[in-house]
C-alpha cells in the first residue's frame, strides 16, 4: 500500500500552563491531548509523540488564522512574507500564496491525490466569493474536487463539528453522525488517497468565547474521534498528525490568540520522520511532502 497522511487540523490550540482555572485540557485532562507544559512530552496513546511547535513566525505579534493557515498549508512563512500577522481568511496577497504553494498542488505536481474532508454547501461558494477559507482554497489550488453536502448522506464526507448539527442548525437538510461515525468516514476517505486534510474549529470558538463547558465539549469530541480512529487505521502504513495555527483555546484567560507553541501530535510509520522535520509550523508541509516522497 502506498503511504497515506492524514491531517487533523484543531483550530486554535497551543501548548499552555499546568493551570486548570486557565487551560481547560488540564482541568479535563485527557491521555490523548495533554496540552500542557508539564504534560507535552509524555507518550500519547497508540505511540503518539508531541512536537512543541513555533507558530509565531518570527513576527511581532499575536498569530492569526488567515496567516497562520497559509503557513501550515503551504510550508512558506506567510507573517514575514506580507509583514505582519492577519486574522480571518485569506487577504489577496495570502492568495497567491496558497495558489502558488498549496500542499495540494504540490501533492498533484508529484502525481499523488489528496483531498478534504469536510462537506461544504454551494451557499457557502456562492456567498463568500473569493473570500473562502485557507483549507478549501488550498484544496482548489491543487485542481481537486470539494465534497459537497450530498457527500454526507454517502458517508464520503464529515462536517467540521464531527456530528452535523451545526449544519442541521444553519436549517440544511443533512443526516446526524455520532463523532465514532464520523471517524469511520475519516478512515474509509483516507484509503482513497495520499493526503486527507480534515478542519475542526470549534476549538477556536471556545477559546474566543471563554468558555470552559465549550472547551470540555470539545477535548471530549476529540478524544472520541482519536480513540475511535487509531485503532482502525493501518498505523504501519499510515501517519496522522493534528496540529494547529496558533494558540487560544489552552488559555482561557485571555480572549485573543496566544504566542504559546502548538503541538504536532504524530502517530504512525511518518511519526519519528516528521517529528526530525519539525520544529515550526511552516516545516509541517514540507515534512508531510518529504515523507510521502519516500514512497
């Protein structure tokens, strides 16, 4: 079997203090997600290891999404390349960036496939224009089919929040999936392809909120996936590694982002080739691309 990658981007999420008035993942401490500065270097579950990784860039700063994504996506260092950090989607100048540096398109310049898992709406096309987020955007620049909502119906697609019910709210008519459900999905598209991206970001919501419940729910939703995932994927031919953009759910005591490390948290045959290659969040698609060139 060829080798596969799949990454599990958390929006918003670093490596913060051993303080639970503060860090939710250590007052809802969990094996698979010890996010904290005591608790990082610890083996994870299923030979899991943590990489304490740099998202500032080198800029002054608090990172941002829309420069911080660009960066995991693309493997260039976005913040010092248009001077600053930014927030939001991707501006005109972070475009070009990811249309030139996509991991997709550098996947499809080699002749492997790849793909995103979230299913995304034709509402969401048609309202945001060029306005759509880093992780769909990188996608198009590699040449590669969106999953559209349909897809969900077919079990070839998950939504961001694991279960469809945001989707459900927004008043879209979708089916309901447990987060066991939905890491099954994850594990039959990742045998289709080289390289599966698939984007949470409820963490960042928690963390702008403040909100202590939100970021239980969340460490929950994401054990859950993990503990069902691992163990159904052929982790001597497959690598996984969830990582983030930038700090902000680890530090509930502050409403903004963090300067704080993210993890790159490695599972499989990549693990120890990946975990060499990383130290920033720029080297991550690079790494994930030098591995896959090892084929």
């Amino acid at each position: 079997m060829p080798k596969r990658v799949l990454m599990i981007f958390v929006d918003g999420v670093g490596i913060g203090s051993d303080n639970p008035e503060s860090n939710p993942f250590v007052r809802f401490a969990d094996p698979f997600l010890p996010f904290s500065e005591t608790h990082w270097q610890k083996e994870v579950p299923y030979s899991g290891v943590i990489v304490k990784t740099a998202a500032d860039m080198g800029v002054a700063g608090l990172p941002q999404s829309a420069t911080g994504q660009t960066a995991l996506f693309c493997g260039v260092n976005s913040a010092q390349a248009v001077g600053r950090h930014i927030a939001g989607f991707p501006t005109p100048t972070l475009r070009k960036l990811i249309d030139a540096h996509s991991i997709f398109l550098q996947l499809k310049q080699r002749g492997k496939t790849g793909t995103f898992a979230n299913a995304l709406s034709e509402d969401y096309f048609r309202l945001r224009g060029e306005r759509i987020s880093a992780t769909t955007r990188s996608l198009l620049a590699g040449g590669f089919p969106p999953r559209m909502l349909d897809a969900l119906w077919q079990k070839r697609a998950v939504s961001h929040d694991l279960t469809n019910e945001f989707l459900a709210g927004m008043g879209l008519e979708v089916p309901r999936f447990t987060v066991e459900q939905s890491a099954e999905i994850l594990a039959d598209i990742l045998d289709e392809v080289h390289f599966c991206l698939f984007e949470f970001i409820l963490s960042d919501r928690a963390g702008h909120r403040q909100d202590f419940n939100a970021a239980g729910q969340v460490i929950h939703k994401l054990s859950i996936l993990l503990q069902r995932l691992l163990p159904r994927l052929t982790l001597s031919e497959v690598t996984v590694i969830l990582t983030s953009d930038h700090g902000n759910m680890e530090d509930l005591s502050v409403k903004t982002h963090t300067r704080n490390p993210v993890p790159a948290l490695l599972w499989g045959a990549g693990r120890d080739f990946l975990a060499d290659r990383i130290q920033k969040i720029e080297d991550i698609t690079p790494a994930i691309l030098s591995w896959l060139d090892t084929d």
